[in-house]
C-alpha cells in the first residue's frame, strides 16, 4: 500500500483539526441547541427513576399549554396533565421501555382544557443504564395536534367519500325507501361521528315535520311530528338558509326557536341541512346533533349537504317510478273501459238523433272529445294546466250538460296527471251507472282554493237528475283508482254523499306536493292493480 505524500498528510490532519475545532466549538454551546429545538417546538425533558423527579426545558410548559411556573418537578405533575384515557398507554410505554431499554416513543393526549380544544403531544425518549438498571430517561416532546387533525382530516374525508359512494349504489338498487334512509342515517351517524341524526319530512301543506328516520332518539320519536314551519323557527331558519346551519351551542342559539324534542334529549351542538330536489324544491331536513360541544368545520357540512342532495334524489326516483307504475296500470284499465264508453256514448247519441247524419256528426265529436282526453294525459300530462281546461278535456262529449264554477287555478304536472285520471273515472262512472246515462242528466263541479301555508283545492263533484246513487256492495277498481291517487299520490281527501238525486264527492287535495313514497303507498298501489279487472262503480 502506497504511503501518502507529505502534502496529502498536511491536508488531511488540517482537515481533522477543522472539524475537532467545530464540533467543540458547537456541543458545548446549549443557547444554539436551545435555539434550534425551540425554534422546531421540542421541549427536552429528563426523569431519574429512583426519585420520579422530572426535569422539564424552559420551552415545555408552552408546548403543554400550562402556565410559566407551574411545573413542580415531579413525575406526579406530568401525569395529571395526559389525558385521563391515555395515561394507561403512556405508563405502559414508559414500562416497555424500561423493561426491554428499547426507545420509548409515544402520542397522547394533554388533559381537557377550558377551551374545548384537543392537544396532542409526541414524545420520544432513550434509557439511560449502569450495570444494566436503568437510572434515567432523556428524551424530547413536541406539539403534534396540527398534524393529528391533518392525518384525522384526511382519514374523515377517505371515509366519507366512501360512504357517499356506498350511499348512491344502494339509492340506485334499494327499492324500499324506508331501507335506504334507515342506511343513511346509521353511515351518517357512523362518518361523523355525532349522537342523534334526524330526517324529517315537509309534510304536504309545508307546516308540519315528521321524523321519518334517526338514530340515538327516544322511543316514540321516529315517525311522530316534531316540529312546524313556524316563522322564526328550527325549520324555517334552515329551509331559508342557503347553506347549511351550523350551531355551536344550541341552549345559546337565537338565531331561531329551539323545538322541544331537541330540548328534551339535550343537544348542544349540531348541523342541519335542507333536503332539496335540483329544482330547488324542499322535500326536508338532514340534521346532525352531539350531547357535548363539539365544532363543525367545511368539511362536515359538505358531507351533510352532499347526502342530503342524495336522499332528495332517491324521493324524486321513487315518485317517479311510482307515477309511471300507476300511469301504466290506469292505461291498462283504460283501454279495458274505452270500449263499453264508446258504446255508452253511441247509445246516448242516437237517442238524441233526429237521422244518420246527425248521429255521425255528434258521434264523431264527442269520440274527438274522448280522445282528446286521453292524449291531454298520456302526452301532455307533464306540463302546467288550467283546471277549467283539463275539465272541458275530460268532459268534452258533455259539455252541454255540465257547469263550471271557481277561479282560475294552474296545476302542476303531477296533481295534473294524477287527478286526471280520477276525474276519468268519475266520468266512466257518470256515463255508465250516474247522470250522465240519462238524456235530462246534469253535472255540477265547482271549486275553490284556501290558502293557509300551502294551496289547497276543494273541487265538488255533483251529479244531478240522475237515478239514485246508491252504495256499491264492493269497491271496484274506479273507486280504489280515485282513492289510491287523490288520498295518497295527492295526500287529500275523499268525502262521498250516496243521495236519491245522485252521487256528491268533495275531493280536498293539498297542492304543494305529494307525500314522499313509503310502504302504505306501495300497498296501495299493489291493491289497485290486482283489482283492475273488477271495473269501475
């Protein structure tokens, strides 16, 4: 091996001397140490074993947020400062440690302060031996709580994106809705994670909320009415709102009115968010609540609204497939009846009929009248309509024969469709069994509107001159028709008046909107359709 010159010699021991010069220049000189680590917020901390006494840097009293002075020394004063549900976890590790002389390393907890605020300390420490019986541990500690809330934030919205994606398979494969909301309001509960989560429905007329589902509530609550549309109140302030409502301190709160049931189960802190289809239309409330105070930031709202806007597509969904499912089976019992009205209306005709031609030419009008009806619901039941209109429609063949009398009233597309084909039925009725089967034969319909916080249709149906109406020994399918779509599509009500001058109904039907689908709907429906050979009363 090649020796070194004596330039390489000279260059090598200077080196060597540099460095031997900094490193005592540097170790010695704690202010840079102490400087260093409190710049990075380290405190450094020592415990000798045998007399539990702790020695504690200038710099850990403000990273474990008690005040400058207060520190005694001993192992006793630390303890009472981790969190009562962590202390087991820090004595166990400092044990290991001592047991095994591997490092100690934990996180944990500082006890609760005033503030509400959690604060996480990581700590790391090396044992300290003679003879192998550990005499002391050095280690360092530092704050790590914005770490644990970036790590518990990501983590949060992971499984919160999951859930919502969990949540839309099972809204676009659950048929039962009562299923999918009883999911909602248990991943809700669980993503959150909070003690009671509610949905309430707007119930039609847009004054009463009904508990359709939740968790953490007191028996009776689900499926009762707990709270109203009042002004000033928990409803309206979250339906008025544009984003959802977070509430810090619900006892504090008076921004609006605190509903009982709340009150009762003693809810502090809580987020609730309005239930609204793409049209902006309010079908409810998605609300959340803790026992104890509890902040929810952009990320919790978010969440809530991102459901919310879920369940309201599921309503929309389940309202639609069931308003096809009824238009088909309407359709199908339609066609069953056109052609003994076509025959009723033939008959009627040519009793009126001076000769052939006037036959043809009355005959073909009111067969024009007839179909007119059928395509007003069948093809243009989706869009606005006047009542008067979609009377004059459905009546055409009879219009010499009947009166009219109320305000100008615009139906929506659903109420259109749906009492349509109740008024269809009173009108196959009428013209096979009521007035409209004999020549002096009347009908009177009139109609008015209430308003109280929704609009609400009274229309009266009267038939005059007539036989006598008398009570049917079964209810056929007209009449469960009438029923199943005035009652629940429409969420109104049915009165019938059986007299010796004719048939009288009073239908009342709420026009703000219908009921959200549940199982009595479905029930219903499935009654009318195995029905649907009986014909109509």
């Amino acid at each position: 091996m090649d020796r070194p010159n004596a330039k390489e010699t000279i260059a090598t021991s200077g080196h060597k001397r540099r460095a031997n010069s900094a490193r005592k220049a540097f170790l010695p000189n704690t202010a840079t140490v102490r400087a260093a680590l409190e710049a990075r917020q380290i405190g450094i901390w020592s415990w000798d074993v045998a007399t539990n006494a702790v020695t504690w840097s200038s710099n850990l009293e403000a990273i474990h947020g008690v005040p400058a002075g207060s520190f005694d020394g001993t192992y006793a004063f630390f303890e009472r400062d981790v969190h009562p549900e962590d202390r087991r976890k820090v004595q166990a590790s400092l044990e290991e440690a001592l047991r095994t002389g591997r490092p100690y390393q934990v996180r944990y907890r500082l006890a609760p302060r005033k503030t509400g605020e959690e604060r996480w300390i990581e700590a790391s420490g090396t044992v300290i031996a003679e003879d192998g019986v550990p005499q002391r541990m050095i280690g360092v500690c530092h704050d790590v709580t914005e770490r644990v809330n970036l790590e518990s934030e990501l983590h949060s919205r992971v499984k919160q994106r999951e859930a919502l994606a969990r949540l839309g398979e099972s809204a676009l494969a659950e048929s039962d809705l009562e299923g999918l909301l009883a999911n909602v309001v248990k991943t809700v509960a669980l993503c959150l994670p909070v003690d009671f989560v509610e949905i309430l429905e707007l119930l039609p007329g847009d004054t009463n909320l009904l508990m359709r589902a939740g968790v953490g509530w007191k028996a009776g609550i689900i499926g009762s009415i707990v709270a109203s549309r009042e002004d000033g109140g928990y409803a309206s302030h979250t339906f008025e709102a544009a984003v959802p409502v977070v509430v810090a301190d619900l006892p504090a709160e008076s921004r609006f009115t605190i509903p009982h049931y709340l009150e009762d189960h003693r809810c502090v802190s809580g987020v609730s968010s309005m239930i609204a289809g793409r049209d902006g239309r309010a079908y409810g409330i998605l609300g959340v609540w803790t026992k104890e105070r509890r902040p929810f930031g952009a990320q919790d709202t978010s969440f809530l609204a991102a459901v919310g806007h879920l369940v309201a597509g599921a309503i929309q969904r389940r309202q639609l497939e069931e308003r096809h499912e009824l238009m088909i089976r309407e359709l199908r019992h339609r066609s069953g009846n056109l052609f003994s009205q076509l025959l009723a209306l033939f008959s009627q005709t040519a009793k009126n009929s001076k000769n052939i031609a006037e036959l043809t030419s009355k005959y073909q009008a009111r067969v024009l009248a007839l179909a007119n009806a059928h395509r007003l619901i069948t093809e243009a039941g989706w869009k606005s309509t006047s009542l008067a209109e979609l009377l004059r429609v459905v009546l055409g063949p009879y219009l010499d024969r009947t009166s009219f009398s109320g305000p100008n009233v615009d139906l929506a597309p659903d109420p259109t469709f749906s009492l349509s084909a109740a008024l269809h039925e009173l009108a196959a009725n009428a013209i096979k069994h009521g007035s409209l089967s004999r020549p002096q034969g009347r009908l009177e319909l009139a109609w008015l509107v209430t308003r109280t916080r929704g609009l609400t249709l009274i229309l009266d149906w009267i038939e005059c001159n007539g036989p006598p109406a008398r009570r049917p020994r079964r209810t056929g399918f007209g009449s469960r028709l009438i029923r199943l779509v005035i009652e629940r599509q429409m969420n109104g009500e049915v009165h019938s008046v059986y007299a010796r001058k004719g048939l009288s109904m009073r239908m009342v039907i709420p026009l703000t909107h219908e009921r959200w689908p549940d199982q009595a709907t479905a029930a219903a429906a499935t009654g009318a359709a195995e029905g649907a050979g009986a014909g109509s009363d």
